[in-house]
C-alpha cells in the first residue's frame, strides 16, 4: 500500500513545484486581493491533481502476478543451466533476439525444440534446417538449425537485413515443426 501511494504523491509533489514555479514566473500573484491568491491556489491544486492523476495512469498497473510468476521460474530455470564456455557471439544475439521477438504462443512451442547455429550451410546450401518429424509426431527429436555462415554470406553487408532474415529463416523452420510443407511455408511468404 505504501509504494501504491508513494508514486503518486511523488508525482504531485514534482508537478506541484514545476506548476507553482510557471504559474509564479509568467504570472505573479497580487498579494492586495485573496480571491485572486484563493482562485490561483484552487487552480495550481487542481492541475497537480490532474497531472499526478494521468502519470499514474500512464505508468499503468505494472506486470500481472502470474507474468511475474512466469518470469520467476524462467530465471530460476536459466540460473540451473551450466555456465556456457564462451560468450554469446553477435549472430547468436541475432537468434535469440529472434526468438524472443516471436509470440508468447510460439515461444512455448520452442521451449523443448533446441535452436542452434550452425557453420555448415554451404553443405546444405540453406539459411536454415528442421530436423524432427513435426509437432505432431514424437518418433524423432525435433531440432532447428540456423547456418551461419550462410546468411552471413548473403545478408551481412546490412545488420538490419540480417536480422531480418534470420528472424524469416526461424520462422520458416519453425512453420515446418508445425507441420507445414516448403510450398505451404512459402504460401505464408517464409
């Protein structure tokens, strides 16, 4: 409860100083006459109310319990994981931020399917590559690849059409763990 009113009472006093400081500057009160000094006060109260009103509004209600609930056991389960032997390179950045970017629904689809980067795509003359046998089926273990070397190739001399494209190639393996065919996922314009 204290924190809940803190933010706004802070808000209004910060608003309250700003306000009275303009309203004194552009217009200096006339002491001779207390309607004046009584309608000015009523005025500089009723805007620091108003403004203290709108600040928390847009600072909204913050994350729900079970957002926070969610983001809780996601670092409790990334603090389990092994320390990685190397740093994160810049392209890796690129997948994860890829991954990330998709939506909440997708991102659990990803949970149990491992994306790795691989530097074997001229092998396989491809940016990306599903291996598994669809969401549907468990027979084999789904992975998705995303080949570096490939897509750096064709798409690093931008950094922004890099990341476009391998945000597409994720998507486009990720239409094929869902069950979608090469012409399907092209009709979806992967």
């Amino acid at each position: 409860m204290k924190d809940t009113v803190r933010a706004p009472l802070r808000a209004a006093a910060i608003a309250a100083f700003v306000v009275g400081t303009l309203l004194f500057l552009i217009n200096p009160p006339e002491l001779s006459g207390a309607e004046d000094l009584v309608t000015l006060l009523l005025g500089a109260i009723a805007l620091v109310l108003f403004t203290a009103w709108g600040t928390v509004v847009l600072m909204g209600d913050g994350p729900s319990e079970p957002e926070v609930e969610r983001m809780v056991q996601r670092s409790e389960t990334l603090a389990k994981l092994p320390v990685p032997d190397e740093a994160p390179t810049p392209f890796d950045e690129l997948v994860v931020d890829a991954i990330d970017d998709l939506p909440d629904e997708f991102q659990e689809v990803l949970r149990h399917v491992p994306v790795v980067v691989s530097h074997h795509g001229r092998e396989y003359r491809a940016y990306g590559h599903y291996m598994g046998d669809t969401v549907a089926r468990e027979y084999y273990p789904d992975k998705i690849v995303i080949y570096q070397d490939t897509l750096v190739r064709d798409f690093g001399y931008d950094p922004e059409l890099l990341r476009a494209q391998v945000t597409r190639t994720l998507r486009h393996e990720l239409a094929h763990h869902l069950g979608w065919g090469e012409r399907g996922v092209r009709d979806l314009g992967l």
